[in-house]
C-alpha cells in the first residue's frame, strides 16, 4: 500500500471516498434546515437542532466531519497540480466544450467557490453556535439554544446574504452535478447500465440539494 | 459536381523536439471537398517543397483509419470536426470555403512533440510492455471452443480491442490522462477468462507505468469517449478502477 495514495486512482479513490462521505453529511444538513420552512416560531427548527448538537453520535462525527473536509480540499489541490503538470504546453484553439461540460472541467474552481461560502457560512452559523452567547429559549422544559433566532435574522435583516446562500446552494449543486456519478465511476461501481442511470440520479440529487438550501432564504426573503 | 474550397491554415511548427515552435499561416486553393485531411496536407507539402520550404511533418500510414499513426488537434478537437473518424477519414467537405483551420499536435508531457505535427507515442506502447498481454505457455494450439465464453463478454471485450492507440483520449483530456487507453487495453483481456489470470498483476503494472510517464488522472470530464475516433466507452475506466482497486486492497 506503499504508494497508494500518490497514484493517480489512489488520490482519486481519496477523493471519491470523502465526497461520498460529504454527500452523506449534505442529506442530513439539508433536511435538518428544511425545518426553518415549516415553523415560523422556530421551536421545530430548535428542536432540530438541539438534537444535533446533544447527540452523541453526531459529536463523534463532528470532527471526522472536519477531516472529511481537509481530506477532500488537500487531495483537490495535489491532483489538480499533478493534472496540471500532464500538459505543459496547452493548446492554442480548443473546442472542450464540444466534449464535456464546464462543471466537469472545472470541479477545482467550483470546489473553491463553495469553500468560500463555507468560510463565510462557518463565521456566520457554526461559530457563533459553538461559542456561546446565542439567546436561550425553552421548549417542553428544555432549554436550549435559539438558533432559529440566529438564522432567521440573518435572513430577514440582509438581501445581500439571502442572495450569496442562494448563489452557494446553486454552486454546490453544479459540484454535485458532476461530482455525484463521478465518485461511483471512480470507485468502480459502474457499468454500461449504471453509467447513465448514477447520471440521471445524480442530476437530480444535485437539483434536489441546490433548489432546497436555496429555498430557505428565498423563503425568508420573500415571506418577511 | 466537385465542390472546391480556399483555407487559411495556421500550422504549428517546431523543428525539433527542443525547439520553441510557432504557428505558421499557409494558404490553400481549390481544394476538393471530396479529397480527405491528409490528402490537402499533401497538397500543401507539394506547395512548400516547389517553393523551396520545408514541408509539414506529420503522422500517417494506413490512411483507412485502422493504425491509429495519424492525429492532428484540428480546430480545437483531436481528429478535426467529425464524429467516430481518424484524421484520414476526415473529408474537406467538413469546413468551409475561406475558412482558418487551426492544425496543433496532440499536446502532452508523455508525448513530446518530434518534429512538427509529430509526437512521440511511445509511451503508450511502454504502457502495454508493462503488462497489456497474455503470458502463453507454448504447446499446441487449444481448440476455439474449449473455453466457452458468453456473447455479451465477447463483444464487450471487442468493443474495447477496438482502441487502435492513436491517443484521441489524451489529446481530448484536459489532464492529458490516459485512462480510457489503459482500460481499453485492460478490459480486452479482463473480460475473457485466458485474461483474468493476470488482471491484478496487469492492472498494477499499467497504472504504475501511466503514472511514471507523466500523464495526468482521470477526472471524468468524458472528453475521452467523445472525441474517440473508435467510441471506446469510459465504463471501461470504471472497469480499470474496480480492478485497480482490487489488485491493492488484497495486498
């Protein structure tokens, strides 16, 4: 296993592994976020999240979250340069758009947009959680955090935010677009059948995934 | 009714491997739409050679699109504007009268440019000596149907001994990856029995030497199995990585 993480499947295998794994924590993001629509008291989105910050499971995850994070970024930069280095001398005129789509070609460039947004979105929401001084509020004799206040602020009080969580939620989605089917074919789970059915299921989950974290400052933008 | 064209060509030269390279601009006249590439490349070397030029180097042999020797990255896409075809079955009829057409060699660091429009592919046949065979014990021939092997195996296999080698795939691929060459040249023997008793073995071996030579990795842009003149399919890359990964895992 020696070099197995400098050949050029190994860094892949990384890459697709961990994308797997940020899919998965995605899911669970976005579904405990679609509570914000359905309870303007907030109690059904604190509660939700309440649970995700007191379950034990979840702590344990939290910061094989983070190194899923750091792992996808670092093996992102090592492969782009090693692609990179493949053609020192480029082409004067090329039709790549004939071949592939833009997402795909430039997965670097997405990636590092919803970095980006991550940086902003951590300073916003994850900090702020973590550090304390958000108001308590009860619920059912429980006291808790009122993130729901937190988040709806945001919302309610800045345009500009509700617009760059919409622009992140489409950038995601174009990374998902191609990164989703792309992570199965490089872990080998492909076919000449699963091929073009892992494309379809992966253009929706991208659609699903960009539309429902753009609809919650639509949402707030709109309602208030 | 033979149709003629004029073009302007933009034709990278370099003169030798070491040599910086430029485009130059040529202008050809009454060229038949009916004739192939190669064949108004000729039509321009003839050109250069009575005005006392050096002619055009570049690479052709069996002009039928079966060896794979020649290549051309024209107007943006390895093998010119037609689907499914190599350079020499691209026809005139294609472009446009008056129009530039842009001629540049396969670009890559594992294939150096030679001269010209030349590169040197020997890459991808060290890529094949290093484990893109069958190691036969010698003997009698064995009978055709001793081992039984389905149809949709069979043809499958075929679909991807289709791959003549010419290096569409790593012309196309933004990373200059040679992934849909290496699981052509894998899966042909992967599928068939006398193949899978070396699958692990080859597959490591190949992957090393891809990676050695300085090609880039797959990212799955499926540049590859567009501009293939042969429509190798990347569900052969998905085939190479399932046998990669399993040749490393049972390390």
């Amino acid at each position: 296993m020696s070099n197995f993480l400098t050949a050029s499947i190994g860094r892949k295998f990384i890459m697709s592994i961990s994308g797997l794994f940020l899919m998965m924590f995605i899911c669970v993001h976005l579904g405990v976020n679609l509570l914000l629509l359905f309870d303007d008291s907030g109690e059904l989105f604190n509660l939700g999240a309440n649970f995700m910050a007191t379950n034990p499971l979840i702590k344990v995850m939290e910061p094989v979250l983070g190194l899923g994070f750091v792992v996808h970024i670092i093996w992102s930069f090592l492969i782009s340069l090693q692609n990179y280095k493949a053609r020192p001398v480029g082409y004067d005129k090329s039709n790549a758009a004939y071949s592939s789509t833009w997402a795909s070609r430039n997965m670097l460039v997405l990636g590092a947009l919803v970095l980006v947004f991550l940086v902003m979105h951590i300073i916003q929401f994850f900090i702020p959680v973590k550090t304390g001084g958000l108001e308590a509020t009860m619920i059912d004799g429980v006291e808790m955090h009122n993130t729901y206040a937190l988040v709806a602020g945001l919302f309610k009080s800045s345009v500009l935010y509700c617009i760059l969580y919409i622009i992140g939620g489409a950038l995601l989605g174009f990374h998902l677009g191609h990164g989703f089917w792309s992570a199965f074919q490089t872990i080998g789970m492909s076919n000449q059948y699963w091929l073009k059915r892992l494309q379809c299921i992966g253009k929706i989950f991208a659609i699903v995934v960009a539309v429902g974290f753009a609809i919650i400052p639509l949402y707030f933008l709109i309602k208030f | 009714m033979e149709n003629t064209i004029n073009l302007t060509l933009k034709v990278w030269r370099q003169n030798g491997p070491k040599d910086k390279g430029r485009f130059e601009t040529y202008k050809v006249e009454n060229i038949s739409t009916d004739s192939s590439f190669l064949e108004m490349m000729d039509i321009l070397n003839e050109q250069l050679i009575k005005e006392n030029k050096e002619p055009v180097a570049f690479d052709h042999d069996c002009r039928e699109g079966i060896c794979g020797m020649c290549s051309l990255y024209i107007n943006g896409r390895p093998h010119g504007p037609d689907d499914d075809v190599t350079t020499c079955q691209l026809h005139m009829r294609k472009f446009k009268d008056g129009e530039t057409v842009t001629i540049e060699p396969w670009r890559a660091a594992a294939f150096p440019v030679i001269k010209d429009l030349m590169v040197d592919r020997t890459a991808f046949d060290k890529i094949i000596a290093a484990g893109g065979y069958v190691s036969v014990s010698t003997g009698g021939v064995p009978d055709a149907n001793a081992i039984p092997i389905p149809k949709v195996d069979a043809d499958e296999a075929m679909d991807a001994a289709s791959c003549i080698g010419c290096g569409a795939c790593v012309a196309a691929c933004k990373n200059s990856s040679a992934m849909l060459f290496v699981s052509a040249k894998v899966s042909q023997l992967a599928l068939l029995p006398q193949g899978r008793v070396e699958a692990k073995a080859r597959a490591k071996a190949m992957i090393a030497k891809m990676d050695e030579l300085g090609f880039g990795g797959c990212t799955n842009t499926g540049a590859c199995e567009v501009e293939c003149p042969k429509g190798v399919s990347i569900t052969n890359i998905a085939r190479l990585n399932r046998q990669y990964l399993a040749a490393r895992f049972s390390e």
